[in-house]
C-alpha cells in the first residue's frame, strides 16, 4: 500500500513522518527530507509505504477540533466577538470569528472549554499572526499558562518525538 504523507518538524534535525494506517511516528532526519528532489519513499513497520510529498515547518502538530469560544479584549476580558475554534497547536490556535478588524499583531484573550471528559476550561492571550480571506485567524499564544492542560488533550499518551 502506497499513502502520501506530509512530515511534522520536531527539532531543527528530525522530523517526524506519522503512518496514516496504524498512526506509528517514523523519525527522518530533516536532511534527508531537504536534498531530496523527489518525494521520498519511507516504509513503516506495518507494511505500508509512505510517500512524502511536502514538509509542514511547524514547531508543534495541528488537531483539528470544532470548539465554541469567546474573543475577549486583552486588558479588560469583555466579550468581543463568539469564535470557533478550528485547530489547535502547543503553539497557537487557528479560529473563526465574524469579526473583520482583527490585525496581524494585535493581542486579544480568547478563551473556549476542550471536548475532554472534564471540559477544560482553557483562558489565554494571543497574538494575531495570520489573517485568511475567510475571516479566519492564526494566533500564537503568548504565555505558556495552558500547556499541561493542552500538551495533554492533543497527546494524550504523553508521547513525544
């Protein structure tokens, strides 16, 4: 079985390539991935072939998620505007909001409660990095406040590579 893959950064020398079958995590040193001109072929120990076709530069892995949120001003935690939440990183999130005057560098508290079983109630300040026509938004979290409660809901198993 031939799958194509895309690679997540996990330090400035290895990338990890995760089987789309069985979802094992395949280190590759991030040389091998940059002087290769054709996509590269790395076989996974259940059997299945993947086929690299680009490399995702981030620091942290996405998941995507479907949350309802709030977009909260910065100093004094009034309601701006509900959001959606599309995806989440350790390093930031990725949301929807019908709010069109969002620019990149300006900060904002969002806040919005995980899926999990105990419906974490996560509270931190942003910073807009990216703006999309579709009136999505790209933030990095600006203090490390929530990392335990979300290093656990997107890895649950601790593991790390």
């Amino acid at each position: 079985m031939m799958a194509t893959s895309s690679v997540v950064r996990t330090s400035p020398d290895i990338c990890v390539i995760t089987c789309p079958r069985c979802e094992q995590g395949i280190p590759v040193p991030t040389a091998q991935l940059r002087l290769s001109q054709e996509p590269l072929h790395v076989p996974c120990a259940c059997g299945c072939m993947l086929r690299l076709v680009r490399m995702d530069q981030r620091r942290f892995p996405r998941k995507p998620v479907d949350l309802i949120g709030a977009l909260l001003d910065v100093t004094t935690h009034t309601l701006l505007t509900p959001v959606t939440i599309i995806d989440l990183s350790l390093g930031g999130v990725r949301f929807a909001a019908q709010l069109s005057s969002l620019q990149v560098g300006e900060s904002y508290r969002i806040g919005f409660r995980l899926d999990d079983a105990i419906q974490t109630e996560i509270q931190a300040d942003i910073a807009i990095r990216i703006l999309h026509t579709d009136q999505t938004f790209g933030a990095e979290f600006l203090h490390p406040e929530c990392d335990d409660e979300l290093d656990f809901y997107l890895n649950p198993w601790g593991v790390r590579f």
